[in-house]
C-alpha cells in the first residue's frame, strides 16, 4: 500500500466521483480507476460501489478513510517539519470558509498568501460553520473562517476575529418593519426564512429560540446570503442575519434590533492545536484581522 494510492482513494472518497477525483489529482481516469482496483486487490475487498452517476462508500471503504486521512495528514507533516527547517513553506493548504462572513475579504487574503507563500498548493472549500470545524478535527480541512456556534471538538481552537449583533431582518411592509426593537419572544409562530443545516446563522436562531422556549422552524432554507434577502424582499418571512447581511439592501428591507438571550455572531479562525507550518503562516497573515478585531 503506497501513499500515492491512500491520497487516490480519498479523493475519490471525498469528490464522489472519479472524472472529478482525475481533474483534482491532475491523472487520466484510467490511471485512477488501475490505482484503486490495485488498492482493492491488494486488500481483498472493494472500497466503492459505482454506479454511473457518482460513487459510495463501502462498509470497507468507511473504515479505511478515516485512517487513509490521518496517515496522508502525517506524512504531509512530516514533509513540512523539514521543509520548515531549512526556511521553507511546502505543501498543501486546505482552507474551509463559510460564505459572506463580514470581517475577511478571503480573496484578497489568498491571494497575498500565494504571492509570499509559492511553494504552497492552495485549496479551498465553502460549506457551514458546524461541518467546517468538524472537518478541521478530522484533517480534511487545515484552517477554517467560521462562524462560533459553541460547537468546538477536540483538538481545535477557535481565534476571534471579529463580532457582530443578530438582528431580524424583514420587508417594509411587514408589521415589524416600524419597529426600533422586539422582544425575541415575538417571533413566536412568525414564517422564518433561513438556513441550511450547520450553517452559523441557523445555529446561532436556533440557540437563542431554544433558550427562549420555543422550537426554530424556518418555512424556507437556503446556503446562501442572497438568495435569503430575495425571499425576504418579497415578504415571505423574516430572517435572523448579522449586522453585515442586513447593510447589504438597506433601503430596500429593514433590520429591528431583538430583546433577549440572542448569541452574537461571532467570526473566527478554527485550527488544530498543533496546526502546520503552511497553516501557521496563514494563520500570522490573519494575525492584522484579529488585532484590529
């Protein structure tokens, strides 16, 4: 079993898909696919069941990726504490960021982290808060821009960046709109536009809903910021957004300050507490953010 087949078997594992496990790697399908049956003959078992649209796991497939993770995350280490050594920044970086955070314009960053950082391969990933930093406790993703929902695993640390109020958000005719305030209690029964599952601002309502004593339920989820305020505009709902989100239309929907137990929106940077050297000068890039923070 080498290196090269563990990194194959889990990309495909993670892209679900050999064409798109092929582009990533930069290798033809067919070296690929010979890579795998390799893999499976040499282990006596298959890893995947195929079909012709995307790929799945195996109960053998599911047992081998975490460790497959963890084996290529050491050896990748292992590569960069020399590296590191002789003044030098390899490897790869998988960065993770929840969309429209408000406090890092992440373009901007990666770009000037390319510039001083060229033998670094950069990768990126947009997906919620909750599977972002459970991805960070399983290796898959190095640094992380989340949202603080206070779900923290171990083994990851989460540096503040920046802090934002909750506030609700809705159209000029609703009957809120007139509003300086309301109690959170108001939302009680009210239609609420939101988003998906993991995300920061759903966590983030579905705590302080909890903690005022009735359940979160949102008529309409989206994974994006826009989407939500088109909804809103057309007065479908309200939505529980930061600061940021409501500044993006604002002559267009109104955004009322909430009364109660409601979390802030915290924005921060999760990393494993033994982070590598290439997501350490990442992280001393980000070091201007959090100090203007």
């Amino acid at each position: 079993m080498e290196l090269r087949q563990l990194e194959h078997f889990v990309t495909v594992a993670e892209e679900r898909h050999f064409t798109r496990a092929a582009e990533l790697l930069q290798i033809s399908q067919s070296g690929l696919s010979a890579s795998i049956r390799s893999l499976e003959q040499e282990l006596g078992t298959s890893l995947f069941i195929r079909s012709t649209r995307r790929v799945e796991l195996t109960t053998a497939g599911q047992a081998l990726l975490a460790d497959s993770v963890r084996t290529l995350a050491s050896a990748a280490a292992a590569r960069n504490a020399v590296a590191a050594v002789r003044g030098l920044v390899r490897g790869r970086l998988t960065i993770g960021a929840e969309p429209c955070l408000g406090s890092v314009d992440l373009p901007a960053e990666l770009a000037s982290f390319r510039t001083a950082n060229p033998g670094v391969e950069v990768r990126l990933r947009y997906s919620g808060s909750v599977e972002l930093v459970d991805a960070v406790a399983g290796g898959r993703v190095d640094v992380a821009l989340v949202v603080d929902t206070g779900h923290t695993p171990a083994g990851v640390q989460l540096r503040r960046l920046s802090t934002q109020q909750m506030l609700m958000l809705c159209h000029p005719d609703h009957r809120f709109a007139a509003e300086t305030s309301i109690p959170l209690e108001s939302l009680r029964g009210e239609a609420l536009i939101g988003f998906q599952e993991g995300w920061g601002a759903q966590a983030l309502a579905r705590r302080a809903f909890a903690a005022a004593g009735f359940d979160y339920r949102a008529a309409m989820e989206v994974n994006d910021v826009h989407p939500l305020l088109d909804l809103v505009g057309y007065n479908l709902g309200v939505a529980i957004v930061p600061t940021s989100f409501a500044r993006k239309r604002p002559d267009q929907l109104r955004a009322v300050e909430l009364r109660g137990d409601v979390p802030a929106w915290n924005v921060a940077v999760a990393v494993a507490e033994e982070p590598s050297p290439a997501a350490g000068a990442f992280l001393r890039q980000l070091q201007p953010v959090a100090t203007a923070a």
